[in-house]
C-alpha cells in the first residue's frame, strides 16, 4: 500500500457542514413609505392598488407649533431700564429665541427620529414637505434614512386628500412608486 492510501484508511471521515439558510425576504421588506409633512405635521402613507393606504403609524401632530407666541409661553417678558439718561422709562426685553420656532425644530427632530425607527421595515422613503421643512429635515436625518431616500418632492400637502397627494405623486416622480 503506499502511503497515501493508508492514511485515507485510518482516518475518519469528515462529515459535510450544514450551511445556515438564508431567510426568505419577506413582502413586508419591499414597501415604499411616503411621508407628506410641514413643521408641524406629518402623514405616513403606503402605496396599495393605485392608492395611497395609511401607514401602521399614520400620523403625527405638535399642538404647539402652530400656536401664536403667546400662547404658547404665559410669562410677561422681563422689563429693565434701556436708557437711564433719556428718563426713568421701563421697557420690555425680547426673548433670546422664538417660542414657536422652537417648537417646529423640537417636531423636525421628533420626526426624523420616527423616520430612523420606520425605516427599518421599509425599502424606499418618499418625502414630501416644504423647501424649508426639507432642508431642516435633511440636515436631522440619520444616514440610514438618508439612504433609503429615493425621491423628495418639495410641496406642501399635509391639508391634502390621499387622493391628491397620490395625483400630485405620480406627476411628480419619475417612475411609478
């Protein structure tokens, strides 16, 4: 025998490794999330049969961000004397920031946060808002988000029907959603 022969004869045979299967990619994982917005409200839609169906979160409001300044902080402003060799005349000081702009930041943020957890269930993101609500969102946006992004439409359509923004969609984008 030569030698090659005997060590295949003492040794064992090796068994085949099981390779773990892939999971199946579910349809849940091939949606489109659309989300029309402003500064203080956003809607979640998904593309179903020629329209648009409401997300499993289908909306999300600030109260507050659409209220006046003075609904919104009670306290008077603080008074002081500006000049005191004009006379003994008190006036009002301004607040360092602006209430409501504060609060439209606070949502922005609120929801890229809601776009970073949905996200996760969703293959492409469609977002619609106002140029200036965009350029806050994009700046807020996770990277992840950012790469599920296929198309931004800047047009307010939060007051809109589904019916409309789905009008207003497909003569949008360029290709079917």
């Amino acid at each position: 025998m030569t030698r090659s022969t005997v060590n295949k004869a003492v040794m064992k045979p090796r068994r085949r490794a099981k390779l773990p299967e892939a999971p199946r990619m579910d349809n849940k994982f091939r949606k489109t999330l659309i989300v029309v917005a402003d500064s203080a409200r956003a809607r979640f839609f998904e593309p179903g049969n020629g329209k648009l169906v409401p997300a499993s979160r289908s909306e999300m409001v600030s109260p507050l961000a659409r209220k006046q300044n003075r609904e919104i902080v009670t306290d008077k402003p603080g008074r002081s004397f500006r000049s005191p060799t004009r006379g003994f005349n008190r006036h009002a000081l301004e607040p360092a920031h602006d209430p409501q702009k504060l609060e439209k930041h606070k949502f922005t943020a609120d929801l890229a946060e809601a776009l970073d957890d949905a996200v996760t269930s969703y293959d492409k993101l469609v977002l619609v808002a106002p140029k200036r609500s965009l350029g806050e969102l994009r700046t807020l946006m996770s990277k992840r988000v950012r790469q599920t992004l296929a198309h931004e439409v800047a047009k307010d359509l939060t007051t809109s029907t589904p019916q409309a923004v789905w009008k207003a969609l497909t003569a949008e984008l360029p290709q079917p959603i």
